[in-house]
C-alpha cells in the first residue's frame, strides 16, 4: 500500500528535500545529494564546453579522454574521478576549478 505525503505543513525547500528523501545522511537522502551534484557539474561542463565553442569530440580530444565519456557525464549518467573533472576544464577547457567543503 502506498501512503500519501503530508505537504501541508511544507514551508521551505528543504522540509521539502526531507520529506521527499529523507534526512540528511539518511542512504535515500545521499543518493538524492549525489544525483543532484552530478546534474550540477554536468550542465556547468555543456555550459563550459558550449561557451569556448567546442564539440564534445574536440573537448575529449584536448583532455585526452573519449567522447563518450564527456556525454556520460553531460547527461549526468557516469562516475567521475576527480583528476579527471580538473583535467577535462583545465587542459580541456582553460579553467580552473575550486572546490569547497561543508
């Protein structure tokens, strides 16, 4: 039996977030963070990669990865490492990436 969500009482984003998948540090709730993280550096990559007029092909072929695999990622479909996420925007692109930590 399926149960119905109570969104009466939802006034933020977040309530939202915890009701949908659950606590933070919770194994649905993780999953949910780590999908969402990998749809944010996917479109920040096609919005990279779009802006210095670049194929996906001449992309992979600069950062000396395969162009499959820039669409995995582009598509938020593969695992990535992340010396190659530096490389792929730094000898693909000409960027620099900096990351922070919470």
């Amino acid at each position: 039996m399926i149960m119905k969500k109570d969104f009466k009482n939802i006034k933020t984003f977040d309530q939202l977030i915890e009701l949908e998948h659950g606590k933070i540090g919770s194994e649905n709730r993780n999953k949910y963070e780590e999908g969402a993280q990998m749809f944010i550096i996917s479109e920040m990559l096609k919005f990279a990669r779009k802006e210095a007029n670049l194929t996906q092909e001449q992309l992979a072929e600069k950062a000396g990865t395969k162009k499959s695999y820039i669409s995995k990622l582009e598509n938020a479909k593969g695992n990535i490492q992340l010396s190659t996420l530096i490389r792929i925007f730094e000898q693909g692109l000409g960027r620099r990436i900096g990351l922070t930590f919470l």
